[in-house]
C-alpha cells in the first residue's frame, strides 16, 4: 500500500471510525432504497444520544463517547454529501 493510500486509510478511520467503503457497504446492506437520508439522520440521532447525560458522567461527556459520536456525525455528512453529489450528476 503507497503512503498516500495509507494516508488516506488513517484520515478515513479517524474521521468515521472505518473506511469510507465500509460506510458506503454499511448504506447500501442497511438502509432502504431511496431513504439514504432518513439513514443519515438515524445517525444524528444516535450522536445526540451519545452526548446525553444518560450516557456520560455527571456535566460532561466522555471523551471516548464524544469522538464516538463526532464520527457518527462525519458519517452522516458523508451519506448527505454523496447524495448530494449523484444528484449533481444525474
């Protein structure tokens, strides 16, 4: 694997917590054809779950639970962005 490959690679799983393919097989094996969006805000919900006082100590959030849910919240952007993007060219 190249460093830029491998680069990538790293970037990808900081930001969503796995690669971009596997986000795009997750989208594609569990939501529903044509309610990509709807997916995408079921995982906006998830992250504001994540950040609820249910899940983290008294006045403040984990940080595990945190950088957890700001990768669910770049996934989520991912879905609306690739929307976007076969919008733009169909």
């Amino acid at each position: 694997m190249s460093r830029c490959m491998n680069t990538d690679l790293e970037w990808e799983l900081q930001c969503y917590g796995m690669s971009k393919h596997a986000l795009d097989h997750i989208v594609q094996t569990q939501a529903l054809p044509g309610q990509e969006l709807m997916f995408a805000m079921g995982m906006l919900s998830d992250a504001q779950e994540i950040l609820s006082a249910e899940w983290n100590p008294p006045d403040s959030v984990d940080a595990h639970n945190a950088n957890r849910a700001r990768q669910m919240i770049n996934c989520a952007k991912a879905i609306v962005f690739d929307l976007m993007d076969r919008k733009e060219v169909a």
